[in-house]
C-alpha cells in the first residue's frame, strides 16, 4: 500500500520540457541553481519555484516519514490520537491537514530544513546568513480545505521583514487538487493588510486578509511537479483552494526562514523577564542554516512541538485566540 501512496509524487519530479541548469518558458519557474534572472524575479515578483530540487530518494524518505508521524504511534504529534493498528496507511494520512514543527521529530524533514536548493536561493535572497524557524506537513487528501488569502508575516513577524517560505512539493501540485496561488508583486506594497473571518467552508480555521487592492483576475496558480520547491516572501499575498481531486493528497512541506541577523519577536515577552522589551525579544527555537548567527550566544531552545492544525471539521476556537467563530451555513 505504502508504494501506490508514494505513486503520485514520484511519476513528475519535474515539469515538461524542463533541463537541467535551463528556466523555463512559463514565468517564474527556474533550474537549480539558479542565476540573476531567478533572483531578480523573486524580488519584482515575491516568489520563484524551482522545479528540479528534490530526487526521488529524498521524497520516498519523506513521504515515509509522513505516513509514521500521521499514524502517531509514539502519540508525540499533540491533537491527534495514534491510529490503530487495523487503520490502513490512507486513513491514517486523511485524519490531518496539517501539523507544524515535523522537523522536531523526523531526521529527513530537518534535514530537509538546509536542503542545498534551499540554501543556494535563500542565501541569495535573503542573506549569506539565514536561519530557520518553522516548518508545516501539509497532507491535504481529496475534500480538505485550502486556506485562504493572508501573508506569512501575519503569523512569523521578523523586524527586518526577511520572512521566506519554502513550499516543497511532495505531491505534483495542480489547480484541481489545490496547489498555490499567489498575486504577483503584492509583496511590494510592505503593508500587511487586515484580518477577518470568513466563514467559508473551503478554508481552513486561518482568517483571511482584507482590504487589499487587488482581485482574483490578479492570481496565479502555482503549479509544480513532485520535487519543486516554491520560494515566496513572507509579504506575498496567496492562498490555497480545497483538495477538489476525487482521491489521492496534496502533501507539501512548507519550511520558513528569515536573515540570522534579525531578531524573531515571535512571542511576548515573559512576565518574570521584565527587562526583555519588544525591542529585545528574540525568538530562540530556531536552526541556523547558513552562514553565521550574530546572536549565537544567546543559545537555542525547543519552545514548539510538534502538532496538528485545525481543518475546521472540528471547530476553529483555538486557531482564533480563543474566540469561537462558525462557518456560513
């Protein structure tokens, strides 16, 4: 069963007409490693996608560690309980959308955290010194929402505004079982647009940005094979769609960083540390991936776990900072 699961991800590593060192015709979407005409369209455009990152080997390890954290054996992923012993590696993968911080117990998805792809775009976007602070699986089988519009910076905050994502594709990626869409160039306005709820049953518990100049004849799907990488700045607006494929999964694994020169006030500062002003705080549970960190002693900690993201089968409240909001009926 675990080999027909692995299927789909593996029959396109790459999209077509695609040779090594070479970028293809459709806008964005480069060879590694890349050259000035991939970083220059990150910078006008808020994102890239690498299509030939990942081999065939890296996916299999990942997509086996996917199945083993899904099944929740060991109970270490928090909300969701260890699948039985009779639950077939498919169910086992529906019950989750999503869970954050995998790389907190699997090898393969931490050392997924400093990929070579990885470092060569990231040190050439962001800094030589970059540093790692989050990474989300998601596996995202057939009728699972998608999230809607919003900006990473609205959930990581970096001072210096360096925030990048890393969205690895496991799956390939298209507009019918949910892949990416991003509004080219949003980025650029460095506002981060408000919030609010939106009801909608398509998305996931995460609110939805509002307020923005733009409308959908503005987005663009993402569309990649098994293996590609898509890099977009933590200002991009973008969103996903459901899963509308009659079967299989969407899995993705979506890594994010920032320049290690910059602090991470990614929490507020503690009651008992009444000199840690926001000017200060620094976000410690993070994994240097290239270069140097000036802050490095400061040391690290582990202050995340791993755990499983709200779909919305079950409610939004603890997604919302308590607040209990509901779907449109």
């Amino acid at each position: 069963m675990i080999i027909d699961i692995y299927m789909n991800a593996t029959l396109a590593l790459t999209s077509p007409a695609q040779s090594p060192g070479s970028s293809e015709s459709r806008p964005g979407y480069f060879s590694w490693p890349i050259g000035p005409e991939a970083v220059e369209f990150y910078r006008e455009n808020g994102f890239l996608a690498i299509t030939n990152a990942l081999t065939r080997q890296e996916l299999e390890e990942i997509h086996s560690e996917t199945l083993r954290l899904s099944r929740n054996a060991d109970g270490q992923v928090k909300g969701v309980d260890p699948a039985p012993p009779a639950m077939s590696d498919e169910e086992a993968l529906k019950r989750v959308l999503c869970i954050h911080f995998p790389h907190k117990l699997s090898d393969s998805m931490l050392r997924a955290l400093d990929h070579p792809a990885i470092v060569d775009v990231l040190t050439q976007v962001i800094s030589p010194n970059v540093k790692a602070m989050q990474s989300m699986l998601f596996i995202k089988a057939a009728g699972k929402p998608g999230q809607a519009w919003h900006q990473d910076e609205d959930y990581i905050p970096t001072r210096d505004r360096s925030l990048t994502g890393a969205w690895i594709a496991l799956d390939k990626a298209t507009v019918e079982n949910g892949c990416l869409w991003v509004i080219p160039g949003s980025h650029k306005h460095g506002i981060l647009w408000d919030q609010q709820w939106h009801g909608d049953r398509k998305f996931d518990c995460a609110l939805e940005s509002v307020g923005f100049p733009y409308s959908e004849k503005d987005e663009v799907p993402v569309e990649v094979g098994a293996g590609a990488i898509v890099f977009f700045n933590g200002y991009l607006l973008h969103r996903s769609l459901p899963n509308r494929a009659r079967t299989g999964f969407r899995r993705a694994l979506v890594n994010h960083y920032m320049s290690a020169e910059s602090f991470l006030p990614w929490r507020r500062p503690k009651d008992d540390e009444p000199f840690e002003g926001m000017a200060k705080l620094d976000f410690r549970d993070i994994v240097l991936i290239a270069g140097k960190d000036p802050y490095a002693h400061r040391g690290t900690c582990a202050l995340s776990n791993a755990h499983v993201r709200p779909s919305g089968e079950g409610g939004c409240t603890s997604w919302n900072g308590g607040r209990k909001v509901s779907y449109n009926e």
